[in-house]
C-alpha cells in the first residue's frame, strides 16, 4: 500500500510563467479517514443500545396487558443495555487517558504476582458460566517497572478474552516467567481461535473478527487496542499465534531492564 495521495495546485507566477504546487498529503488524508471511522464506531456502538432502551420506553408507558413476566425482561434487557453504553464510555475513557499519558513507564516497580492473583479471583466469577479450567504458572518474585494501572489492564484483558472466546470447558493457561531475562505473560486458550488474515487488525479500535460473538460476551471491540497502547508505553509488542479451530496464545515480554528479578 505504497500509494500516495497528491494534491495540485496552479498559480500564476509572474506574467509568463505558472507556479505547480504539489502537497503530500498522504498522511492527513489517512489521519481524517480514521478519526471519521472512530466517530461514526462510537456513534453506532452507543446508538444500537439507545435504541432498544427507547424502543421500551415509548411502548411501555400506557400499555394495557402487560404481563409481570415482560416487564421483568424489559428492565433485564434496558439495565443490561445501559450497562454496555456505561463499560464502552468507561474503556474510551482508560484508552484516551492512556494515550495522552505521559507518565514515565519505568518509574514505580509492580507487583505483578499480586495483580495476577487478584485478577484470577475476577475471572474465577466470569468463569462460573463457562466452566473452564484456568491453570497459573507465576513466578512469585518477578515484577517489572511500570504503571499498575496500566499493566493490570493489559494482564485482565488477555486472561478475560480466553474465558470469552473458549467453548465451554476449555483449558487456558497462564504464565508469568523470566525468558531470556525479559518478564513474560502469556495467555494460552484451546478456543476458537483467528484466522490469520485478523491478527493485523486485532488491537485497532473496534475491530472485531466476530461481532455477533464479541456482542455476547459485553465486548467493546477497545480491548486489544487498550493493551497495544499500555504495551507502547511500555516498550513492549503484543504477539499473537493463533489456529482457527485450535487456540490462541497472547504475549507480551518486558525488556530486560524493566524486568526485576531478585
Ligand atoms: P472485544 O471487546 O470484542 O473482546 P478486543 O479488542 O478485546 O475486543 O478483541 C478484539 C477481537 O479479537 C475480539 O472481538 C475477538 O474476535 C478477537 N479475540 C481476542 N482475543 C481472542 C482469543 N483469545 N481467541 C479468539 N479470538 C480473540
């Protein structure tokens, strides 16, 4: 895609003579192509629950006949509408402060055992439906340099999406462990896996391979692209290997100088 756009222009220049002018404006054009595309994603992800919710709100009121059981599951869909406008507006949050944070990454040493504890007690609770076994392997004494509030999004998000994207009763393993002196997190899942011409795009901003199924698990589609942006401010590259019918591994390592090993 090596294609660059051009913009021309011809002005006089003296009485014999024309001026052409030629811009470059390859990059601008690709900057404007995708602040327009984030724009009409957030419009449309918050329109679709805004319509169900008012959809209920114009027919309920007045309505004659309407049974206990119907009104229970209208609330049940307009709060669980309502919850998904709140959890996108709150990861557009995280995902803008990120970006405009200029906090230096390497300044305070974390915890990472101790975030990875906590967030398998979360996922213990999101795995309750799917009955996955969720098996750790964690260094206890490695932690790196960096922000805690950013990491600990990055870990949950990997360690969630296996619970999400795993049949029922899957395996997905976790690891936490020096290789080649760089602190490593790895997230295994024998799930649905990606086909390979996906694994570009994953952590642009609501993409999405399937989103009939991303909808269902309460995705955003902001996940991957918050973990790209806490692993930049890092240093650091999320890699992904995946197989379609087989599994997914997501990784990411620190460099040597951030990892702390006693
Ligand atoms: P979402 O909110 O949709 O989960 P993410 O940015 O976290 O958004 O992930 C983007 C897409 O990547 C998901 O919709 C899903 O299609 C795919 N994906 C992420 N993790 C996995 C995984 N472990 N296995 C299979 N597909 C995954």
């Amino acid at each position: 895609n090596d294609q660059r756009i051009l913009e021309y222009r011809i002005m006089p220049y003296g009485d014999q003579h024309l001026l052409l002018l030629i811009r470059d404006v390859t990059k601008l054009t690709q900057i404007e192509k995708m602040r327009k595309d984030f724009v009409a994603n957030v419009s449309h992800e918050l329109r679709t629950p805004l319509t169900v919710i008012n959809g209920y709100l114009e027919t309920l009121p007045g309505a004659t006949n309407i049974s206990e059981a119907f009104l229970a599951k209208a609330f049940d869909e307009m709060r669980a509408q309502s919850t998904r406008m709140q959890c996108l507006i709150e990861e557009l949050l995280v995902l803008s402060r990120i970006e405009a944070s200029n906090e230096r990454a390497t300044e305070n040493i974390v915890d990472v055992p101790q975030i990875l504890n906590t967030i398998k007690l979360e996922a213990d609770t999101l795995n309750d439906a799917k009955q996955h076994t969720i098996t750790m392997e964690i260094d206890p004494e490695l932690r790196v340099y960096g922000v805690e509030t950013e990491l600990r999004s990055a870990f949950s998000n990997l360690l969630f999406n296996a619970i999400h994207y795993t049949q029922e009763k899957g395996q997905i393993h976790l690891q936490w462990k020096l290789i080649d002196q760089q602190a490593t997190y790895l997230v295994t899942d024998n799930g649905y896996g990606i086909e390979a011409k996906h694994l570009g795009r994953l952590t642009e901003r609501f993409y999405r391979v399937d989103k009939a199924r991303s909808r269902k698990t309460g995705g955003s589609g902001l996940g991957l692209s918050i973990v790209k942006h806490v692993l930049n401010h890092h240093n650091s590259r999320l890699r992904i290997k995946s197989k379609v019918g087989e599994g997914s591994e997501f990784s990411f390592a620190f460099s040597p100088e951030l990892s702390v090993k006693p």
